[in-house]
C-alpha cells in the first residue's frame, strides 16, 4: 500500500500527483505545490509488462496523518 494514503501532505504533494498519473485516477489536486524530500517508489511489473503498479513505500517529508486521504475521498475505497 502506498504510504501516502496516511500522509498529511497527500493532496498537496507532486510523487503523489504522479502516481495518480500513472494510475489513470483521479487527482486530488490539479496544481500540487508540495515537493517532498527523498521520496522512494517501488514498481511492480505484472502480466509481461502490460501492467505497473506504482506505490510510494518512503519518504523523508512523510508526516503521519491516518486516514487522511479517506477524508478527502469519504466513502470512496482507499487505494491499496
């Protein structure tokens, strides 16, 4: 699960916005003013490269806010 879900700077943050992007989902800021420090992204390839997931698993800026993105999106599922 991408660590950002729980971060406090998620809907200001451009890692997150380009992960969105990846994803093809929606964002949750058209214009992310946040640059984090040091961000590190895992890349899962599956089904001989067609498919990728994208999940931020560290980064320097994270500040621990549960359940933030949920507030954001109320009653739309969380991104795993």
């Amino acid at each position: 699960m991408c660590l950002c879900v729980n971060c406090a700077y998620v809907d200001r943050c451009e890692t997150y916005y380009e992960v969105e992007e990846r994803h093809s989902q929606p964002h949750l800021t058209q214009d992310p003013d946040f640059t984090p420090l040091h961000p590190v992204i895992n890349v899962n390839i599956r089904n001989h490269g067609r498919e990728m997931e994208w999940d931020v698993v560290g980064c320097q800026s994270f500040k621990l806010d549960m359940g933030h993105w949920a507030r954001i999106r109320p009653g739309l599922a969380v991104p795993t």
